[in-house]
C-alpha cells in the first residue's frame, strides 16, 4: 500500500512514452477528496537546479498541496524557461483532471538531464492517468529509472491511530545533500505546517542526507510529504505525538534511503560506515562522509578486501578533528587497527565477514561522544558500465 497506506490518499501509474522502453513514466499521488494537505519538502542544494524543482517550491510557499505529479525518464533539468513553463503545464493537466488548483500540484521529474521533456506524451498521459488511477504499486513503478525494484515503507505512529507511507525512486547519484532520488511520502496525521516542515527536515538529516554511493548531488533531489489530518480526532500532533510522528516519518525515510542504497547500480555490497567518538556530530558525519566516497575504499568492498589503510587515511583526510594514533577500524566487530597500526585479528572472521553483502565499517575515535553512519556500496564494474554512456 506505501503511499496509499495512510487513509485518504489515492495514487497511479502508467506509461505515457517519455521512455523509449516503453516501461511505466508517470505517477500521481493525490489526496482522495481532491481537498489541499498541509504539506512540506526539502530539495537538492545543488544550484543547478531542475525546472520542477523551482516550480515545488514555488508552490509550496503556502504550505499546501493536494497532488504530486512524477514524470520519469527526463530530468527537465537544465532546460530553461521553456522547461519551467513544462513544469507549470504538467500542474496545470494534473489539476484539471484531478479538480484541483494548478497551485496546489507539486511537480517531481527525473532521469536525463539537458533534453527537453516530449511533452506530446504528457499532454496525453495526464488526463489519461488522472481519470483512472490505479493504485499506489502502479505509482512506484512508475516513478523508477534505472533502479531495479520498487521502493516503498510504512510505519505508525506511536500512541495514535496515525500511519506514514512512502516511495522512492534512487539509484545512483547518490550522495548528500540527499541524492538523485525523489519521495513522496503521505500521512493521515493533523500537523501544522511549520512542525510538517521541522519533522521532515530532521528526517531526512539523518536518512537520505546520511546516504553517499558516488559522491554527486543530483539537480531534482525532492523529498514532499503531504499530511490531510484524516486521522485526527481533535488538535493537531503536539508534544509527544509530535515526537512519535517525527519517529515515524525517519522510519520511513531511513527504510527508503536504505532500500536505495540497497539497489545502486552495480553495487554488490551495502556498507554502513560508523563513527564514533567524534567531538562533535559534525566531526562524525564529516569523518564517516570521507570514508563512504572513496573510490579507494569503494573499491576495497568490491574487492571484499579489508584494506583498512585507506579507511584510516580518509579518516585524516576529512577535515575532522581526529588523533590518528588513537583510532580503532573494525569490520564487522572484527578489528583490524588499534591505536592507529596493524592489530592481530582472526583472519578467518574477518574473511567471513567480507564475504557477506552488508558490511559495517567502524571507526572508533575516543576523542568524544558524538557518533554518525552513513551509508555507501561498492565500487563496481557494473556502476561504471552503466554510467560509461549517457544513461
């Protein structure tokens, strides 16, 4: 059910020929009685941002949305004005057949960069798929490039009858500030705006913007979430319940960001990589950051290779505060380095432990209390033959 598992919302799927596959291209997700949700969203940092992007922000200004219309297989990135008119237009056939307004539609496009979207299929596919939605599955499928499988996550809401549910699309570019990924994400909670917008920030802080497979930061990077209140019996979440819907919504968005990291392109193995002991958070996030996108240690995973060399020079390298001769790396519970030199370790454990696809990479500074993870893959024949032409 993803993003139809909270009550009130309603979503769809097909193909309207943006993909020269022929594979589904176009999703909606709308709220069931066509009425605007509180809603809020966090984009890509990146100042080479996409048309759509500039166009959801635009018309989240007020803090509402009724619907989100996701084209896959063009980008409109890098486009001009006439991919922000695009943009514009695709709100506009959205709410025409949805019954809404065209400002209570956010747009999310994503796949090639620099093409314009050919926007003859959109003209069709919208009211097509408007007046006949088909279910939050056909919407997952939809909004994919070159991932491999759907994405989706619910949680509940601790001590109230409220639930979260989203998808995602993702596959590589990923990397902070979160990746070249989109999510929609619905709830039947009562929120107000500004908390929507804080639990969400706080959310993706630690889920999609602790994710790095490659290093780069995409131009569409949108994460929306839209919350009707259908769940609600008097007043909007406080306290508490605040709380526990924040707890909900990084449930979701961690599943999600894991579940990309999961099927990035050509990876063959799923890293966490732990610091800990940092002084500061930051610390630890940049410490964790600079192991994650090496290409060096990417490598090593592939290999299923503990060259815990690199690790230890990325950790010097990351601008963190660290005292090399303090640190401690392990694979998997298995160290390999203790106050910065060679330790003596079960190499059958350790090869045991590389032979798995998730490893976990721990880094223990003894400078502090603060701690990060992030989450990275290999690097693989696969990625590279994927990413070698244009794709």
């Amino acid at each position: 059910m993803s993003v139809t598992h909270a009550r009130g919302f309603e979503a769809g799927g097909l193909a309207c020929g943006i993909k020269d596959s022929g594979a589904a291209d176009l999703a909606v997700v709308t709220t069931a009685d066509r009425a605007p949700a509180v809603a809020a969203g966090v984009f890509t940092r990146n100042l080479a941002v996409a048309a759509p992007v500039q166009v959801s922000r635009a018309h989240l200004r007020d803090g509402s949305a009724t619907a989100v219309i996701v084209n896959s297989g063009n980008a409109n990135a890098a486009t001009g004005e006439a991919g922000v008119r695009d943009a514009r237009r695709m709100c506009e056939l959205t709410a025409s057949g949805l019954g809404c307004a065209a400002g209570d539609v956010l747009v999310c496009s994503t796949g090639l960069i620099g093409i314009p979207l050919p926007f003859h299929a959109l003209e069709a596919g919208i009211p097509k798929l408007t007046g006949a939605l088909n279910g939050a599955t056909a919407a997952a499928e939809a909004m994919l490039t070159t991932d491999t499988v759907r994405k989706e996550a619910v949680a509940s809401v601790a001590g109230t009858t409220a639930v979260v549910g989203g998808m995602a699309k993702g596959a590589a570019m990923l990397a902070p500030s979160m990746a070249t990924m989109l999510a929609v994400i619905t709830t039947d909670a009562a929120v107000e705006p500004d908390a929507l917008q804080q639990s969400l920030t706080r959310a993706v802080d630690v889920s999609f913007n602790q994710l790095c497979v490659d290093a780069c930061t995409s131009t569409n990077d949108t994460v929306l979430v839209l919350a009707n209140g259908a769940a609600a019996a008097d007043e909007p979440l406080a306290g508490r319940d605040l709380d526990a819907f924040t707890d909900a919504l990084t449930s979701v968005c961690l599943s999600l960001a894991e579940q990309m990291a999961a099927d990035a392109e050509g990876a063959t193995k799923l890293a966490r990589i732990v610091v800990n002991g940092a002084r500061t958070v930051d610390d630890a996030r940049r410490a964790a950051h600079a192991v994650a996108a090496s290409q060096l240690v990417q490598c090593s995973l592939n290999g299923a290779d503990p060259y815990w060399g690199r690790v230890w020079s990325e950790l010097g390298a990351s601008g963190a505060g660290i005292d090399p001769q303090l640190v401690d790396i392990a694979y998997g519970g298995v160290v390999v380095c203790r106050d910065g030199v060679a330790a003596l370790h079960d190499e059958d454990a350790l090869a045991g432990v590389m032979a798995q696809r998730d490893v976990t990479i721990t880094c223990e500074l003894k400078l502090g209390d603060a701690s990060a993870t992030v989450l990275t893959t290999d690097l693989s024949p696969g990625y590279i033959d994927e990413n070698r032409r244009t794709s």
